[in-house]
C-alpha cells in the first residue's frame, strides 16, 4: 500500500510528464493509462 506522501509524489511527478509531453499525443496517452491503473490500485484498497 501506498501511503499519502507517495500519492501525492506520483500524482506530481504525472504532471510534469504532462507538461513535458508538449503534445505529443502517444506519450499522452501513456500518462493516461498509467493513470487509471493507478486509480484503480488506490480505489481497490
């Protein structure tokens, strides 16, 4: 399990890939996905 202090680490580190991806639509839509598995892992506990 994750605790809060790593949540809020990896939610922050997603969004400078955002900010990084400029755009680009593929590297996009991986955050995305690595996002919702995320999600998914913290709403089963």
């Amino acid at each position: 399990m994750k605790n809060e202090e790593e949540n809020i680490s990896e939610g922050l580190n997603q969004i400078f890939e955002i900010i990084n991806a400029k755009g680009d639509v593929g590297e996009l839509k991986e955050i995305v996905d690595q996002s919702a598995n995320t999600e998914s892992e913290i709403l089963d506990q």
